[in-house]
C-alpha cells in the first residue's frame, strides 16, 4: 500500500544543513569531516548527528520520510542502530560529546544494518519527521549502536559519507500531500 501512495505522491529531496559526529573518546572536539562514523567500544563510543531544513514542507502533509546514508567501511558488522530524533540545538561548528544535543526517544526506531560496503543504508524515520514538523522547521536525527561500550577487541564501526563529500552525502526524501 506504501509504494503504491509513494509513486503517486509528490516528493521533495533534503540535503543536510549540519551534520557531524562526536565522540567521546575526544569528547571536546567537534568532527565535521568528510566521513561521519558511529562506534561502540568502551570510553571511545562515537554517535552521528544530522539536521534538515524542511520548511518547505507542510505541516501533517507527511507521508513517508527515508534517511539515507552511504556507508563507506565496517568492522564488525551488521549490527542494530538506534535513530533519535534531536530536541536540542546544536551547530556542526561546535557540538561536542560533552554539550551533544537533547533527544527524544518517542518514535525512536531501530535498524538492522548489514555489512556490506560500500552501500546506501535506509532508516524511515516517518513518525519522528512529522513530530519535529509540528513544532519547527527543521529535523534532527542521532544515529548511535544500540548496544555502546562493546570491549576494545570486539569493538563495533562503521563510516558514512557527510554533506561535504559530494556526490555522496546523506539524503532525506521526503513523500507528502498536496497542500
């Protein structure tokens, strides 16, 4: 039923406004580098942060929402992340472990993601898009392992490409109703 609402549907197309991931093994650095990664291990965990503009889409008018990330590289996957949408504000420039923004866990959602890279990875993040639309402009994602603090040798990564490696940054499609 989706797919058939989808083909009829008009879509829109976000690419980020920030994004960056922290660390907190560094935890006073900010990483607003071409590769954003997400890593389990004890005292060294790192989560992903992203943000969309999505004002041009009405309010209650959203059908379907899919983040899409291009991985580039993995150790020890596949493994299941956890998708928050963000409450606080926060700039690329100068998030850090130590000040990371504020999330939400309503309609939070978990992905399985396999470890074949290079390869898109895909989060429907439907619910907690039209949440953030309500309130505001823009959308905010943070993508962590579900199960941080992994031991040092079994330790769990993966790198995705951001907004600043062209042609392959992170993209929101956004599916919706006419106004």
């Amino acid at each position: 039923m989706m797919q058939s609402v989808r083909k009829r549907a008009p879509h829109a197309t976000f690419s980020p406004i920030n994004d960056a991931f922290i660390d907190e093994e560094e935890y006073w650095l900010e990483h607003d580098w071409t590769l954003m990664k997400i890593r389990s291990q004890k005292g060294a965990n790192r989560r992903i942060l992203i943000e969309f503009d999505i004002s041009s889409i009405s309010p209650n008018s959203i059908i379907s929402a899919i983040l899409f990330l291009r991985a580039y590289d993995q150790i020890n996957y596949p493994r299941l992340q956890v998708v928050n949408r963000i409450i606080g504000v926060w700039t690329e420039e100068t998030v850090t472990w130590d000040n990371q923004p504020a999330v939400t866990t309503e309609n939070q959602i978990s992905v399985s993601i396999s470890a074949e890279v290079p390869a898109w990875k895909s989060y429907d993040v439907t619910l907690m898009t039209g949440d953030a639309r309500q309130v505001g402009n823009t959308v905010g994602y943070r993508i962590m392992d579900s199960e941080e603090n992994l031991p040092s040798g079994s330790a769990a990564l993966i790198s995705f490409f951001s907004k600043e490696y062209l042609p392959r940054i992170p993209i929101l499609e956004i599916y919706y109703k006419p106004d």
